[in-house]
C-alpha cells in the first residue's frame, strides 16, 4: 500500500484509510442563496468534502454563509488571484486548490503558504491537461503523464521553498489512459495525498462510465484518497455515482445487488425486479449481497454466495438466505419478502 503523508481538511484525514468523495457547487458564485441550498443537498446525498468556485472578492461571502449551514470541509477553487487565497484564508476556508506558479512571483507564493501555514489549511494543486505551463508542453510536445506530473512537482516545490508541505495533488484528464498513467507516476514520485478524477469526463452516462474505468483502476491499485466523479449534470448525482464506483472495487460498504442479464429461460420480469429491489435497499447501511437472479441456472449458485437472494420461475421465485432455500414466494411479492429477510440479517 502507498505511504501516504496525511493531510487534514477539516475533519477529514486524508492518509488513504477512507476515500473520501468530492463535488462542486454548480451554482453561479454570486447567488449565495442558491450555493447554500446546493451544499446542503449535496451532505445530505453523501459528499464529504464542497468545492466552492471563488472567481472574486465577493464570493468570499460564499465561505462563512455555506459553513454555517454545513458540517463538511468547504474548498475554495481559485485560480492566478493570491489575493482571493489570503480572503479565503481569513474567511475560515478548510484548504484552497491553487497552483503556485500561477499567482505570481514568490512574495505572493511565501504570502499564501505563510497564511495558509499559520492557520494549517492545505493547499490542493491542480493540474490538467488543458492547462499546462508553454515551456513544460514544449519539452514534451504534449500534455504526456510526464509532463502532467513534473508541472505538478514543480508547483508543489515552489510552496515547499516556503517550508509548507500540508499538500494535495490532482493530476487530472479528459482522455482515461492518461489520466491513469499521471497518477500512477505521480504516486511514485511523491507521498502527497492525489485526489482523482476524470476532468471533462462529459454527461451523466459517459460521464460515468469514463471516470468508473479512471477512477476504479486507480482505487484498485490503492490510488487516491479523495475521488469527485464529474458530471455535466446536477451535481449530486456524483455523489451517487462516487459511492457505487467506491462500492464496485470493496472501498465503501453497503448493499450490493447482484443480477443476471436475464436470458430466453427467464419467466418473470427480472429487469422490473432487480430495479425494484436496487430502489427498496438503496438506503439500507447494510454490508451485504443481494442476488435478484432469472431462473435456476445460474439463480440459486449465485443466491447461495449472497447474504440474500430470490432465483426466478415461471411467476414465482424460490427466496434464499445464506445458501438455504426459505420458501416459494410469488413474484409480486419478491420485493417484500426480500426486505422481510434482509430485516432479519
């Protein structure tokens, strides 16, 4: 496992034990009460860390108003201005995403990792493709992973000139494979917590699948202590998909549904049923298996690794717990009966 050096935000303690999931507020800057609301909504579906967008000095009134309503980590995402960064300091910001080499010369770096430094606030730098220094993507040519992480490393050496090290890196892209290979270098270069993402991943759909493959690999190799799934899309949906990416490769507990595709032998509305049995136990803070299978092919092998599970019939469906069938049951009762064992587990 990665040596990670811990970083706090908040009360968040990024050290690789618990991967902690990120948003954006997608809402304008200046409509505080809107920022509010969206913060809240996004608590209440999960998120454990907001990114705030603080283009100028009067957004900084985004900062006591959405801390005031929230108990998570609130992130300022400021870009050239060092100013913004000294406000958001005093304003009681719990980190900044900044980059260091583009604030200016280094009385304003030495001025943003003293404040920071003195209130122990970290500083995420960011790095993507699409942002990348002229005389770093001349060396390469491209916007390579190499190119990706020595940008980074050069940010991060500029604020450790200042004797700050209370650092979070993203090296984040567009394109998978490149964002993959940029935090598997990245992760060997430095002890930095990484936050990972797919950056412009797209819509809701490919949005998903794009930062499951980028996201998921990366947690699969024990990369990463904070992930945000970006959507264009209501940002709460992230939060969702966040906690079934973490879920998917074992780093996030809860109910796990295992389902067949169905095939030409299935006799009840499988599909129906699996989406039934998704949304009755979606709420449920249970570690568990649920197996919603078609027929007795494959049903009762795959219901009997689950803590629960029904295997279809024609109309009906034979309930299991722990491998041991329980009873026939009709097929309009699937969702019911379930729910009924799951209680009891």
């Amino acid at each position: 496992m990665r040596n990670v050096k811990p970083v706090k935000v908040g009360e968040c303690v990024l050290d690789g034990r618990h991967i902690y999931i990120q948003s954006m507020l997608s809402a304008r800057s200046d409509d505080i009460e809107g920022s509010v609301k969206q913060a809240i909504e996004l608590e209440k579906a999960g998120c454990e860390i907001i990114r705030a967008a603080i283009p100028d000095m009067d957004a900084i009134k985004l900062i006591p108003a959405i801390k005031e309503a929230v108990s998570i980590p609130l992130v300022a995402d400021i870009h050239f201005d060092y100013r913004l960064a000294l406000e958001a300091a005093a304003a009681g910001i719990d980190k900044i995403r900044i980059n260091p080499g583009n604030i200016g010369d280094m009385d304003r770096v030495k001025q943003v990792a003293d404040a920071c430094k003195s209130k122990n606030i970290p500083i995420r730098i960011g790095v993507n493709s699409g942002s990348l220094e002229k005389e770093i993507l001349a060396k390469y040519g491209s916007p390579t992973p190499e190119a990706l992480v020595e940008s980074a490393m050069g940010h991060a050496s500029l604020l450790e000139r200042f004797d700050y090290d209370n650092i979070v890196i993203s090296i984040k892209s567009s394109d998978v494979n490149r964002m993959i290979a940029s935090y598997r270098l990245a992760a060997e270069k430095c002890s930095y917590p990484l936050h990972l993402g797919v950056t412009e991943a797209g819509t809701e759909r490919m949005g998903l699948i794009k930062s499951a493959v980028g996201i998921g690999s990366l947690l699969c190799d024990d990369i990463g202590e904070t992930i945000r799934v970006s959507l264009t899309d209501d940002p709460v949906k992230e939060i969702a998909a966040a906690k079934d990416i973490l879920k998917a490769v074992g780093k996030r507990g809860g109910v796990k549904i295992v389902s067949c595709p169905t095939c030409g032998r299935t006799r009840i509305d499988l599909v129906k049923a699996a989406k039934d049995v998704e949304a009755a136990v979606s709420d449920l803070d249970k570690d568990i298996t649920v197996a919603v299978m078609g027929c007795a092919v494959n049903g009762p092998g795959e219901a009997r690794e689950a803590d629960v599970g029904i295997a279809g019939g024609d109309g009906c469906a034979v309930i299991f717990r722990k491998g041991e069938i329980l009873r026939k049951i009709k097929e309009e009762d699937i969702v019911c009966e379930l729910l009924k064992e799951i209680d009891r587990l």
